[in-house]
C-alpha cells in the first residue's frame, strides 16, 4: 500500500526513548508525511521542557534510518485542533498495555466526536522494547546509570546534561 496521508504522532514522552523512536519509525513507512509531535499533557509533570524534549525528538530524526519524512514538532492545546491545521487525518498511538489501550480508547472516542474525520491508528510496541518507559529512564538516569538500552546515545547525552545542570547529577 503506497502512504497517502499526513499523521500526527502526538506524544507527552518525558523523554522519548527507543519505544517512541521505534513507533514513529514504522508510521513513517505507511503515511506521506508524520508529525511527530511534543504536546503537553496538564495533568503530567516534567523533568524536561518541551523543547528539551522536541530537541531529543529532532535528535531521533537526525540518527535514525527510515525518517526523513518525518518533522519534529511542538504545541499546545488540543491535538484534535494541530491535527486540523497540519491537515492530518490519523492519529498515531503506541500501545504497551491494556492500560495503554483502555487511555487511548477513551481519547480517540473523544476525538471522533469533535472531529470525525479524524481516525486514530495503533501500533503495538515491539517485545524487545515493551517494558521501556520515560520514567525507567528517568528513574535510570537520575540513579546516575547507564541508559543506553533505553534511547540513542546523543539523547542519553542531553539527559545526563540537563540533569546536571538542573543540579541533579554531579558534574563530570
């Protein structure tokens, strides 16, 4: 099947680890163009900003085979409404979890009645990376531990250095 449509692959990832990485990646084989998106979740908090984490995302795009029709993006607000101005018509979710499942279900229902047109399209995470989350790598990092198994090494670098610099690590 030749990629016919733009998506939105909407993430709150505190950071994006390899999962993220491996989700986009298999969108972008099926779609013309995906946005891959920073968004902020108000009820989340974050150890790194948003654009820390566009800047991680961006670094993904930058090393990774198979992405370059992908653009990293950021914004606020409803995702329905950056789909709408992106001219996107589906939206990508990573699911690990029945919890994972049960979450985005109730979002995507939510979705189809403000727009729909508007379709959410699921990818299941891969075995090998099901159990890797933003917070094992949080967790991870901030224990001063090797996170490499987790996400590619130029963002292991960021996080260790905001880390230090937020005054959560020791310096080098």
């Amino acid at each position: 099947m030749a990629p016919t449509r733009v998506a939105i692959y909407p993430t709150s990832s505190n950071p994006p680890t390899l999962g993220h990485a491996d989700i986009v990646t298999r969108a972008a084989r099926h779609f013309e163009h995906v946005y891959w998106a920073a968004a902020v979740n108000p009820e989340k908090e974050y150890l790194f900003t948003q654009e820390e984490r566009k800047e991680m995302m961006q670094a993904y795009v930058d090393h990774l085979p198979g992405l370059g029709n992908v653009s990293v993006d950021a914004y606020q607000g409803p995702t329905v409404r950056y789909a709408q101005s992106k001219g996107a018509s589906v939206l990508i979710k990573g699911l690990r979890s029945t919890n994972d499942f049960h979450g985005e279900l109730q979002q995507a229902i939510g979705n189809l009645g403000i727009d729909p047109q508007l379709e959410t399209f699921c990818l299941f995470g891969r075995p090998d990376l099901f159990v890797v989350s933003s917070t094992l790598v949080r967790e991870v990092a901030l224990l001063g531990e090797r996170i490499d198994s987790y996400v590619i090494p130029p963002v292991a670098e960021q996080i260790y250095a905001i880390l230090r610099n937020q005054g959560l690590l020791p310096a080098k």
